[in-house]
C-alpha cells in the first residue's frame, strides 16, 4: 500500500487496514494529531474542551501503527497494567465497544485517564517506535477514543458476597477501588465531603481539560455496578471513626487525598490576592466563581504570576487567562526541562499567550497601601549538580534581583495530605510527612481493616498512580476479608 493510499476513505478503507499490513508499511504511517480549538478563541472559555479527540478514520489509522510486540513493554509502564495492544487491536477493526470492555477489565475511569495521564512518561515511553527513532502510537488518544466512543455493555452486577466495605474520597483512588469491589461482590459506600463526587477530577482539573460530563459519565457507570455515593460527608467531623465502626463495614479503604496547600514562607505570603492554586481552582471548578448565576468570588487579576511548574499550575495559568488576565507568567526556579508538567499542557499555556519566567525564583512580595499584592521581587537560578530525584539543583546568581509588578500570585508549589483522617482515628500511624503509613504493597494499615492510597499515602501523584493504589488495596483488602 502507498503512502498516498493511507488517507480516511471508507469502510473499504478500513478493511484494508484491518487486514495485517507488513511492518515496514505500519510504521511508515506518521503519529496522528490531536485536533485542537484554536488558542485565540479557546482562551475566552473556561468549558469547552481544548483537545477536540479522534475522528473514527484517525483512531482506526493511528491504531494500526501498532505493531503487536510478543513482549508488549507499554503494558509494563502502566500503572493498573490496561491490556493495551487488546484494546488498541479492536479500535483498529472497528470494534469501539469491544475496544472500551478491554479497557473496564482493569481501568474504572478509561475516558478520564486518557485525557489526563502522562502517558508520553509511561505506557508510551515503553513503546517499541523508541527504538527505531519514530514517535511512539498514541495510546491516551486511543484510550480517549475508545472510552469516548465505545458503549459500556449491560452486565448483571455480580453475586453479593455480604461483605460492606466503606470509602473515604471520591478523587481516582476511591473510585478505582470502589468498582473493583463492586465488580468482586461487595457492597460499596463511597462517602465524599464536597456536595459533588468526583475528588480532584472536579475541583482541581478545569473544564477545559477534563469536562464534568466526562467525569458524570464514569461515576454513573460505579453507579450502575451497584456502587452507592453519599455526599456532603467529612470522615473525622460530620462522620466520626466511631461511628464509622457502629455502621459495621468490613473493612475502609481511606482515599482522602492531599488537599492542603503549600507556601514557600517567604515575605509578602499573607497578602490579599495571594492565594495557592487549590483555593484559586477549587473557586472556578468546583464553585463555578466567574461564571453567569453564581455568587462564589475570586478576584480577577490583570498580571497575574503563577509559582511553580507542574501540571496544576499550567492549570492555574490557563484559568487565569480566561478569567481576563492580560498578562500571565509562570515562574519557575529551574528550566523548561526540568518542568514536571506534561509537555502538552506546556505547549498549550505558551499558545495561548503564557509567559515562562524559568530560572526565576520569588524571594518577596511586595504590598500597596492596602494590604494587596503590587509586584513580586525575583532571583535569577543557575542550574548546578543535580540533586537527590536527579534534577539539576537551582542556584541564586549573586545580585541577579528584578521587581516585577503584578496583582495575583497564584502559588502552586506542592500540597499536604489531608489531615483530618490523620488526627482523628486513633491507633493510625502516620509518617514524618504526615501522610498515612500503609505496606508498600497491599497498603494496609496499622489499623488492620484500614486501607489507604492515593495522596493520603503518597503525599501527591498523578491520578492513574493513585487508580493504580486503589486496584492494589482493592485486591490485597478482598483477600484477607475471604479469610476472615
């Protein structure tokens, strides 16, 4: 087949390419892209999604780069180990609904995890095409597709096992751990202490890179399974650990998340208008602030600096540039290549008229008469030796100081474990980080019927690493209950 004939035609089309295409001729086939709004106009919306997914021709297409490995290694780099070559096989014969049964086995949230993992550091760094120097096939956007395309099929909930077990956060840990429960036959309550379900998928991801549709949809599906949700419920507070027991769940699986911010305890901190990106996003994705009919405030900033570089501030970056802000910067103490966050995020932030202050770091802000933020006062870095996670180490350049006016200071530094399950259960041990200490491996506790994962146990990660804890307790929590 030639490269001219490899362009969407029809379904002849596809059966051409279900057909088994010689190697060479499937990896002559370039990566597919992403479909995306346009930067101008996407940064006047905070609900409309910025990746526009695949079309049916493009997901079949870029589905047949794959080359079925004998020892498929991107399966290895998955977290909840999704089959992918199973999945990806039936996206390329067309088969979306059979594509989407593949990715259920072992993943609760597929169309979530395919628009938020970094899967560029995990199943796709593992892929073959590494090797002979070519992209790699686009495994989220297929998982995107497949999840987004396919229907779920009706399946009777499995047989009762007269078990209860309880949850505590509906962020992806809870979830994760809730319908693989469900799907072993217990009876599972999620309780989650926000009026909506969804954990971080809701408060912290804006619309415009994870829509609540999205969100509703997989939730609903745990409903489906027989999962039970109660909202509006604090586990320490509203809903003590005593009483928590009276309600004679066989076991907990403890999914409260990291939701405490972090500051840099630098002067200038307690200003008004410098807030951490957990309240700045909680605000605008959760309690609609900004939006037509809701009162919740925030504050609408015209130079707006945003402090660190990972993923939630590319978020924050990108929220305040549709919230009005003329000018927008990220400031970060080490280069672009350090950044954690995804490079996708990045390159949406700078098209949509983002600044990158990189090799900066804020040692002071400084306030009007008022009390609010007026400028921030910034350090010039140089890299130096790498430090203990292997990144170079930033360091001050001797009288390298610059003042830089602004009116918001998002900070997005990093965030705490939630404390409240911490200091109130007693019996439960924690580490020096706060965090709650559980096995490396079936992420017990040292209360035996508690569980925990997520960023409760491991003080902040990406949402398929918290799904991956909530499968591992899922499995280890059903069988020692089988041997109580």
């Amino acid at each position: 087949m030639k490269k001219q004939d490899l362009a969407p035609r029809d379904a002849q089309w596809r059966e051409e390419l279900r057909q088994a295409l010689p190697a060479k001729e499937r990896t002559s086939i370039p990566r597919v892209h992403m479909p995306e709004l346009p930067a101008q106009w996407r940064c006047t919306t905070l609900t409309h999604e910025v990746n526009q997914g695949l079309s049916r021709e493009m997901a079949v297409l870029e589905a047949t780069r794959c080359l079925d490995c004998p020892d498929p290694q991107c399966v290895t780099g998955c977290p909840v180990g999704i089959n992918i070559p199973g999945f990806i096989k039936n996206v390329q014969r067309g088969d979306f609904d059979e594509a989407l049964a593949v990715l259920r086995q072992t993943s609760a949230l597929p169309a979530v995890c395919g628009r938020v993992c970094p899967q560029e550091k995990q199943c796709e760094s593992k892929c073959i095409y590494h090797k002979m120097k070519k992209e790699p096939v686009a495994i989220g956007y297929l998982e995107r597709f497949a999840a987004d395309t396919g229907k779920v099929r009706a399946t009777d909930r499995p047989q009762p096992n007269g078990k209860r077990v309880a949850v505590v956060g509906s962020g992806p840990a809870g979830l994760s751990f809730a319908g693989d429960m469900a799907s072993r036959g217990f009876e599972v309550t999620v309780f989650e202490a926000l009026h909506e379900i969804g954990g971080v998928l809701k408060y912290g991801i804006p619309e415009f890179r994870l829509p609540n549709s999205v969100v509703n949809s997989e939730i609903e599906a745990l409903r489906l399974l027989g999962v039970h949700f109660e909202k509006d419920t604090v586990i320490g507070k509203t809903l003590t650990q005593a009483q928590l027991e009276e309600m004679n769940f066989d076991g907990i699986f403890v999914a409260s998340g990291a939701g405490l911010p972090r500051f840099m305890g630098i002067p200038g901190e307690n200003l008004v208008n410098v807030v951490s990106s957990n309240e700045y996003l909680t605000r605008i994705n959760l309690m609609h602030a900004g939006t037509p009919g809701y009162a919740t405030p925030v504050f609408r900033g015209k130079r707006v600096a945003i402090i660190g570089g990972g993923n939630t501030a590319m978020d924050s970056c990108r929220t305040a540039r549709r919230m009005g802000a003329e000018r927008v910067m990220v400031v970060y103490r080490r280069s672009e290549a350090e950044m954690p966050a995804r490079v996708e995020e990045v390159k949406h932030a700078r098209e949509e008229g983002v600044e990158f202050l990189t090799l900066h770091n804020p040692i002071e802000y400084l306030g009007d008469e008022n009390g609010r933020v007026r400028a921030m006062r910034l350090q010039r870095m140089e890299l130096g030796e790498p430090d203990a996670s292997g990144r170079r180490s930033p360091r001050p350049v001797d009288g390298a100081i610059e003042e830089v006016e602004v009116d918001m200071v998002i900070v997005s530094v990093g965030v705490s474990p939630n404390p409240l399950i911490p200091e109130n259960f007693k019996g439960l041990e924690v580490t020096s980080r706060g965090t709650i200490a559980a096995d490396a491996e079936s992420l017990q506790t040292s209360i035996p019927y508690i569980y925990a994962g997520g960023d409760i146990f491991r003080g902040g990660a990406t949402v398929i690493l918290a799904m991956g804890d909530g499968r591992r307790a899922a499995a280890a929590m059903s069988e020692h209950l089988a041997r109580r």
